[in-house]
C-alpha cells in the first residue's frame, strides 16, 4: 500500500521528481537532498513500510541486496575511501521520514563528518543481564 501523505511514497514512486541513481518494480533510489557527504543515496521501497519492524521480509531482503549492490557501484564510481549503511527506526534513532529507507553514505577521508556513538562500559554482570532479557 502506499501512503497519501508520505513524501517517500510520492517520490519512490516518480510523483514526486528526484534524482534517481536507480529503478525497479519495488525500489527507487535516490540522491539525499541533504547529504553528509557526496553521493549520500537513500533506497527506497515503493510500498510504504513505517519502518524495519514493518517492512515485509521479503522486501527487507531485496533492499539490503540492493544496498550490497549500490555500495560497490558508489564505490567504483565515486571512488569514495569508505561508507557508511545507516537505517534509522524511530525517532529516539533519529528517523525523521517514516517510510523505511536504507542511508548509503560515501565516506571520504576529512570529510569532517562523524557517524558514531561514545562507547559505554558495561560491567560482565550488564551485560549478561542485557543477553538474558533479549535470549531468555
Ligand atoms: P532519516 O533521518 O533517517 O529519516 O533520513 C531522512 C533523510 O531524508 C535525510 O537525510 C534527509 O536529508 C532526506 N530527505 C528528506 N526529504 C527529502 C527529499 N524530498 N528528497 C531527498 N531526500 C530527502
Ligand atoms: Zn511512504
């Protein structure tokens, strides 16, 4: 299904004008109008999904092979030093368009931009308990 009011919706399926580095029956992707960094490329499903937790199975495959393919392409072609696969689900994850899309971001050497976390310290005891509660 698709969604009337989901700007990703309009663009995935050319209602909307992008840049399109690529196209097929389920996917569209584009070029990030707000890129960190040349060549940032967002894919895109045709059908809306919230989110990964919403996202059929069957689409979730199809986009990251999309992703394997599109990373080696960007590579190639751009000749970037590295890139980052970045996925935001929710807001507290900082998703600020809600239809699922896969972050393809070319990295260059001082580009200035950071993509991380500050690492934390957790004791053997945490994370034992943090293993329990997702396995147990
Ligand atoms: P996220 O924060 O993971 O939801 O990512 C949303 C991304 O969509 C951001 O990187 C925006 O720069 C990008 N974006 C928002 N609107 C558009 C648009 N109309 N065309 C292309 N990229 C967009
Ligand atoms: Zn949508």
């Amino acid at each position: 299904m698709r969604k009337d009011d989901c700007i990703f919706c309009k663009i995935a399926n050319g209602e909307i004008p992008s840049k399109t580095l690529y196209e097929d029956d389920s996917f569209r992707i584009i070029l990030d109008l707000g890129p960190a960094a040349r060549g940032h490329a967002l894919i895109l499903p045709k059908e809306h999904a919230e989110n990964l937790y919403e996202l059929p199975e069957d689409t979730a495959t199809a986009a990251f092979m999309l992703a394997k393919k599109m990373a080696s392409r960007l590579k190639d072609r751009l000749r970037c030093d590295g890139l980052n696969v970045v996925q935001n689900n929710g807001e507290a994850a900082g998703q600020t368009v809600f239809h699922f899309h896969i972050h393809l971001i070319p990295r260059y050497q001082k580009d200035g931009q950071h993509i991380g976390w500050k690492p934390g310290k957790p004791s053997s005891e945490e994370l034992e308990e943090i293993r329990a509660q997702i396995v147990d």
